[in-house]
C-alpha cells in the first residue's frame, strides 16, 4: 500500500484526528520506524488514524492496540478507525498506567503528554515542564509493558521540540538516567528517542 492508496481507498472515511489535516508527512516517519512485527500499541492514539496508517503501510503484520483520555476519539477509533478491534481501543489516562494485561512488541509514546506543563498552554506554545517524575513514571510503565525484543519509540513533534528547546538538556538528561538505551534520531518533521530490543541491545 503506498499513501495515495491509502488515500484512494478511505477517501474522507476518517475523521482527521483533531488535526485541521491529518499531518500524513509526519505518520510517514513513523511507518519507517516500526520494525517489530506484532501488536503495537499507541498511548494517546486520538481516533486511532496514525495507528491504521501505519498497519497497512509499513507491511509488517501488526496487531493495533490504543488508549485514549478523549472518549470521542476512543469511540471513533472503535466505531470507524478499527471496527474489527473494537475491544483493543480503551478509554484510559496514561498517567494511571496502562489498562492492558498484555505486552507488546512496540509502544509508540510522547512523553510530553504525561507532564502537568503539557497542560500549561500559553499562545498554544509549552511554557515549561515540571520534570515532576511523571515523564519517568510514563516510559517506565511502557518499558515493563514491551515484550522481550520489543521496542520503545518515544516521540515528540518537530513543533513542540522547538517549544522545549529551552529545557531540552533537562528533557535529555531525564532520558539518559533512565538509561534504557534512548537514542535520538530527528526524523524530518518528528524526533524519535528509540531503544533497541528489549533484553539484547539494551538492558
Ligand atoms: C495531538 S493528539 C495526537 C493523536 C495521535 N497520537 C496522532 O499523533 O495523530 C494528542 C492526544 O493525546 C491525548 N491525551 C492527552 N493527555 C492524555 C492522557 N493523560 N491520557 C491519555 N491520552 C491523553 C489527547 O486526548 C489526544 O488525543
């Protein structure tokens, strides 16, 4: 399946996830970066739209999983996204762990969205993070739930990456005493901080 395919063949069927446009330039990145075939679960999935981009693109065999704090969007991704999965579409807030008895092969987080400055929106802009532990807490909960070999794919867009350029050793430093093997990779239009396997490369 190319883009156009994709395009070609759900036309307007998916709501645009709380984008005015789906941003598609940035999902391309992330079809590039999963490599683990298996379920793949999205913490902060919206309607789900990145998560069916990446299944029928990256052509691995993938098993979707997602959680959302935004029932509309949690409805949607179970009624229009993945009407096939519907049970694997949760309502949940990633700061109360995750509501899955199960691991994963890859988990695609921002960690962004677990720290109270996420919140603290000035003129759209992210004044500051707190570094409260939550960040910590958020990657840890996803780690413990990653499948031996499975991988952890942080991410933050190229936007909010220039929002907490001020703090971005700080957000760097948390990341490497967590020393889970995070390696930086900008990518385009989002930056990934990326593990390798679990339990070969890293730990
Ligand atoms: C900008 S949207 C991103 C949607 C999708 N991941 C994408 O990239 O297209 C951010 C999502 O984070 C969700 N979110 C924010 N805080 C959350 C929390 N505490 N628990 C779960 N989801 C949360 C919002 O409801 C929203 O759907």
């Amino acid at each position: 399946v190319t883009t156009d395919e994709f395009h070609r063949r759900h036309g307007e069927s998916f709501r645009t996830n709380g984008y005015a446009k789906p941003p598609w330039h940035i999902y391309d990145q992330f079809v590039r970066a999963v490599h683990q075939p298996g379920a793949i679960l999205e913490v902060s999935c919206g309607n789900g739209l990145l998560l069916r981009y990446v299944t029928e693109l990256s052509g691995l065999p993938l098993e979707p999983y997602g959680l959302d704090i935004n029932r509309d969007a949690i409805r949607e991704a179970r009624e229009r996204t993945f009407p096939e999965r519907a049970e694997c579409f949760v309502h949940a807030d990633l700061r109360e762990g995750l509501p899955f008895a199960r691991t994963f092969a890859t988990i695609l987080a921002n960690p962004l969205y677990a720290d109270p400055g996420y919140y603290e929106q000035v003129d759209g802009k992210i004044p500051r993070l707190h570094f409260d532990g939550s960040m910590e807490r958020l990657i840890h909960t996803c780690w413990d739930a990653l499948a031996p070999g499975g991988q952890l794919l942080l991410w933050c867009y190229d936007g909010h990456f220039a929002e907490i350029a001020p703090q971005i050793d700080d957000f760097r430093q948390m990341l490497n005493e967590l020393n889970l093997g995070l390696t930086e990779r900008p990518s385009g239009p989002v930056v990934f901080w990326e593990s390798g396997e679990k339990g070969v490369k890293s730990q």
